[in-house]
C-alpha cells in the first residue's frame, strides 16, 4: 500500500496532467517502483487502477464543463429570457454575432 502523503502525491500528479501528460513509468520513478509495482499498490490504497482513477477525474471534468454555460449561452439566454427578443431574425442576428 502507498502511504497516505505517497497516495496523494500521485493523485495530485494525475489530476495535474488529466490530459495525459504523464506516463505510468515517470510516475512509478517519482516513487521508486516499477510501472507493475506502482499499479499494484496504487489499486491497493485506491480500490482502482491508476488509469481508471485518471479516467474517472477526465469524465467528472467533462461534466463540470458541460455544466458550465458558455459565452454563447449567456447571450442567447439572456435576451430570450428578458423578451426582448421577438422575430428570428433577431435570433439569427444574435447567434451570428457569438464567437
């Protein structure tokens, strides 16, 4: 099993390369194990493999970002909200003038 600062350690550089940044044998070296031996022990501290916890914290990033309404949303909404939007050309002009 991974200490508990060692377990952090390593999910602090997962989170930090989510885009996949890192490879299984630099993290293993941050840690002086094997690739095999830092995924084995990693799954024992974590109850997951280090490429699923990766993926986990991609997909719930993803989420968070859907989430998020864009600049585009934003102006849409806005104007349709308040009424002050009234033909489709207007909407056409809105959408046409967001990035």
């Amino acid at each position: 099993m991974l200490a508990p600062w060692q377990e952090g350690r390593a999910k602090e550089l997962l989170a930090a390369n989510l885009e996949g940044g890192i490879l299984l044998k630099d993290l293993s070296v941050e840690f002086d194990l094997s690739a095999g031996q830092f995924t084995r022990v990693f799954r024992r501290s974590t109850g997951v493999t280090p490429h699923r916890w990766l993926q986990t914290r991609r997909i719930e990033s993803a989420k968070r970002m859907l989430l998020q309404p864009t600049a585009r949303d934003r102006a849409f909404t806005a104007p349709v909200q308040s009424g002050t939007i009234e033909t489709p050309n207007e909407i056409a002009r809105l959408l046409s003038s967001c990035p």
